[in-house]
C-alpha cells in the first residue's frame, strides 16, 4: 500500500468519520439523559407549576435529540465519503502499479485490429473495448453505436492488451506484431 495523497484524504475522513459517530453517540445519551423526567410516563400538566419547567426541559431534549441525529446522519455522509476516497486511492494504486511495471510505452506497432484493450478512461475508472482501428498516436475503439460513439484513446492511457486469450500489461512482453 503506497502513502499517497488520496490514500491520506481516506484516512482523514474516516478519523473524521470515527469522531463524529462519537460525538452522535453523546448527544444520544445526554438526550437520553434529558428525558429521564419523563420516564414514568407523567404527562405534562398544563396550568400546573411544574409546567413551564416540564416544558422547557422537553423542548431541550427533542434539540438533543435532533442534534444527535445531524450528527449520526454527519458521520454516515463523511464515512461514505471515506469509503468513496478509499476505493479511488485503490484504483490509482493498481494503475500506477499496472503502468511503473512497463519497461517502454505502448506503440502502433503492438496493436492489431481485433484486439481487446483495458484503457483508463478518467484518472481511476477503466473501460473495456475492442481495437476498431490503429492510428498514429491514438487507437480507435470500437464504442458500439455503430461508429457514431467511437473513442480514441492515446497510446499511454492503454493498461493491457487481449489478443487470442492472451492478456499483457508490458508492451516489451508482446510479441512481434
């Protein structure tokens, strides 16, 4: 596992994530807490002395009890966002991994039409095409809209190469085209 920016990002919203479960989790109790005038179940009296009091210590449990549910739904968010930062620090790791292995670029030469391609389409996600044509500095994919919707993709976003079964992600280890 390499220490990257992303992987630090991931780490940091998952610390985050970890304290504000915490921080819902006291605004339970002290909730909990703040309804244990209530507990037996006495309602409140209107026009009795205790009212007004009965009244504003409800009013203040129902806030802490709003509170500790911003916070539950707070930590959701951040721990999902944690989870999303997690798996995008784990897609860059596996494509940087696939291209510091190579010992050249891709070039024209090691493709052929027919050819399954694994190329990286943003910064982290991947896509799967078949090679429709091979062009001096991109590769024409076949995108299967009948040629409307056809990308082309430069040679140094291609992360692995099909061809009869066989799959490559060093372009030195191909054979001869």
């Amino acid at each position: 596992m390499v220490d990257s920016p992303e992987r630090r990002k991931a780490d940091r919203l998952q610390q985050r994530a970890d304290r504000l479960a915490e921080t819902a989790e006291q605004a339970s109790e002290r909730a909990h807490a703040m309804y244990g005038r209530f507990a037996g179940g006495q309602p409140l009296l209107q026009g009795h002395h205790s009212y007004r009091s009965a009244r504003r210590t409800r009013d203040r449990a129902d806030a802490a009890s709003e509170r500790a549910v911003d916070a539950y739904k707070a930590a959701e968010r951040t721990r999902q966002h944690a989870e999303s930062a997690q798996t995008h620090a784990d897609a860059k790791d596996e494509i940087t991994a696939i291209t510091a292995t190579r010992s050249r670029p891709w070039e024209p030469t090691d493709f052929q039409v027919g050819d399954i391609v694994t190329v990286r389409v943003f910064e982290t996600s991947t896509s799967t095409y078949k090679v429709k044509r091979v062009n001096k500095k991109t590769l024409t994919l076949d995108g299967g809209g009948g040629g409307w919707d056809d990308p082309k993709r430069e040679y140094d976003r291609v992360l692995s190469r099909t061809r009869d079964g066989h799959t490559i992600t060093n372009p030195a280890d191909g054979d001869p085209a």
